[in-house]
C-alpha cells in the first residue's frame, strides 16, 4: 500500500515560534516546508521558500506549487510599539495575510492553524477563556483579531491558537525575546527594569511547538488558548529567568507600566486560562521554572 506523504508548511519558519515548529515537525511529517521574508535560512530536512503573505499572487502560487495537508501561520508584524507608529503595515501583514493564506487553504483544503495573541484583551479581567469578548486597545492587537476573524470566516477548517509573551532559543536572527533580552543585560553585568503591573502567561516557543503540532492534526477548529498557564508579573518572569539561570536577581528592578513611557498601550492582566487544549489533548503546560531549566538545558 502507498503511504501519503503529509505535507506541513510552516509560514513565517525564520521566526521565533516557526523554526521550533520546522524543527519538531520533520519529526511527525514526511514533507516540512518553511517561508522566510527577509531571513533566508537553512535547516536539514526543511525545503524553504521565500513568501510575501500580503501578496495574495504569491501566496496562491506557493500554495499550487506545495499542496500542503496543514499550514501553521505565524508571520506577523509583531513589534506593538512599531505597529501602533505604522498602522497600514500592521493591517497588511496581521489582516490582508491572513485572508490571503486563509483563502488558498480553503480551496486546496488545507487545515490551518493562526497563531494569534493574548493583547486581543483589554486586560481589565485577566484568566481569559476562549469565549471571553476581545477588546483590543492597540493596533497590534486590533489586527490580530482582524486576521482571526479574517481566518475563521475564510475557512471553516482552521484554528486560531493565541499564545503569551513567546520566548525560547532564536537559532536563525539575533532578534531577542524577553528571556534572551534579560540574559543578555544580566550576562553583561546590566541592570533591568521590568514591569511588576503587567501580568502574562508566557510560553516556551519550544513547547508549544509541540502542543500546536499536535493540535493541527486533531478534528478540531475554533479557538484554542496555547500560552503557559503560569500566570506572573513581568518582574516575577525575570526573577525566574534569573533564578534558573544562576544570575544576579539583585540587578532586576521592579517598574510601573505607567511610568515609561511607550507609544501603545499595554493589557495589565491579559493571562489566559489553558484549561480547553490541556483537556482536549490531554497534556499539561510544564510550569515556568521547568520550562526554562530545558531552556537552559538546551543553549
Ligand atoms: N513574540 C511574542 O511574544 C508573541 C506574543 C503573542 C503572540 N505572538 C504571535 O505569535 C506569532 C509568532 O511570533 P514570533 O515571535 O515567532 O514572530 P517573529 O519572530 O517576529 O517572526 C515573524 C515571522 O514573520 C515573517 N514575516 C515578516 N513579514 C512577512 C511577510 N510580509 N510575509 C511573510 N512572512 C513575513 C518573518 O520572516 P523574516 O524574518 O524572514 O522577515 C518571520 O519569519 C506572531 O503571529 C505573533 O503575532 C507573538
């Protein structure tokens, strides 16, 4: 009998989250395709494709070319500060693109899974679940929702998948997240001030890789929160950071939200509850310090 070659496409696989899920999905899928933008890279075992999802040309013809079962999409503009400067970009990548790719993925029958985010909350609640009403208050987060409607009015076999403060290893650009921007300040001996007024379940890139390769295979659509499920203040996350890490707590200083500055607003409690994908696919987020010691384990 001839087995079918499953195919995965990962758009947006340079990123943070995406080269984790290239990574883990050569491991359960017999074909890993993975689009860059602007940072080519190389992975064994990974064809990579250059795309511009706002193109809706070359997303369709990437799409004909490939054929694939599942798409992952995790491109995004994801800077809220320059999302909230250059509003038209944030449209075009976070609500154009996602229609683009959500409408191949409808004609071809592709299942699709957006990566989406906590900041389609306003925060005033915290402990969000998945029927809980967004109410962004920025524009990276009004376009988010935007590209999630766009998705799941698009095509019916899709998931929205919202994470939190997403850190791990960036192995392809020298883009940092949280937890490598803290390391890299406290490594060179920096002081941090971190907010202690804004509240977040952060996630492991690395494993809610595996948690959503799981999750695109299920007969499931919808909405699905996927962030840890460890609910910490900025300022606590940097103590653990520092904790696991064996560096000086001392140089983090707690700060409010309030007292610097920046050009978007932030939620102040926009931790999600996990509870549905824990129950559903039967699995436990690992608590924040472990997952940071495999983080550790694995520089
Ligand atoms: N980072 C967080 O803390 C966080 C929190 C909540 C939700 N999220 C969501 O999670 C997803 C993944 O985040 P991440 O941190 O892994 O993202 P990231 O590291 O910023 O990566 C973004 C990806 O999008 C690609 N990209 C940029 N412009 C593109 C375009 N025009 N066409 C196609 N691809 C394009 C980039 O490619 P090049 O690098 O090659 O240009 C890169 O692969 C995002 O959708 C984000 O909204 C992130």
């Amino acid at each position: 009998m001839i087995q079918k070659v499953r195919t995965l496409l990962v758009i947006g696989a340079s990123g943070l989250l995406g080269q984790h899920l290239v990574h883990q999905g050569k491991g359960t899928f017999e074909r890993v395709i993975g689009t860059y933008h602007s940072n080519p890279f190389q992975i064994q075992g990974v064809k990579v494709e250059r795309l511009d999802v706002v193109s809706e040309r070359s997303v369709s013809d990437l799409f004909e070319k490939a054929h694939p079962d599942f798409a992952i999409l995790t491109s995004g503009l994801t800077g809220v500060d320059y999302c909230e400067e250059h509003p038209e970009e944030a449209v075009a990548l976070n609500e154009v693109g996602p229609l683009n790719v959500a409408r191949a993925c409808s004609e071809l029958e592709t299942k699709l899974v957006y990566i989406s985010t906590d900041y389609v909350f306003d925060g005033e609640k915290g402990d969000y679940v998945e029927d809980d009403e967004p109410n962004p208050i920025s524009v990276y987060g009004r376009t988010k929702l935007g590209g999630e409607k766009n998705v799941l009015n698009t095509t019916h076999d899709s998931i929205v998948a919202r994470v939190c403060v997403l850190y791990g290893w960036n192995r392809i650009t020298s883009k940092r997240n949280f937890v490598t921007w803290v390391l890299d300040n406290l490594e060179s001996g920096k002081a941090v001030k971190l907010f202690d007024n804004q509240i977040v379940t952060p996630t492991c890139a690395d494993e809610v890789a595996s948690v959503l390769l799981k999750l695109v295979e299920e007969d499931v659509s919808g909405v699905y929160h996927a962030s840890g499920s460890q609910k910490v203040s900025r300022y606590q996350f940097g103590k653990h950071v520092a904790e696991v890490f064996d560096l000086d707590v001392g140089k983090l200083a707690p700060v409010s939200m309030e007292k610097v500055g920046l050009p978007a607003k932030r939620p102040r409690d926009s931790s999600l509850i996990v509870r549905k994908i824990e129950e559903e696919l039967n699995i436990k987020m690992r608590p924040l310090p472990l997952s940071l010691k495999h983080m550790r384990e694995s520089r």
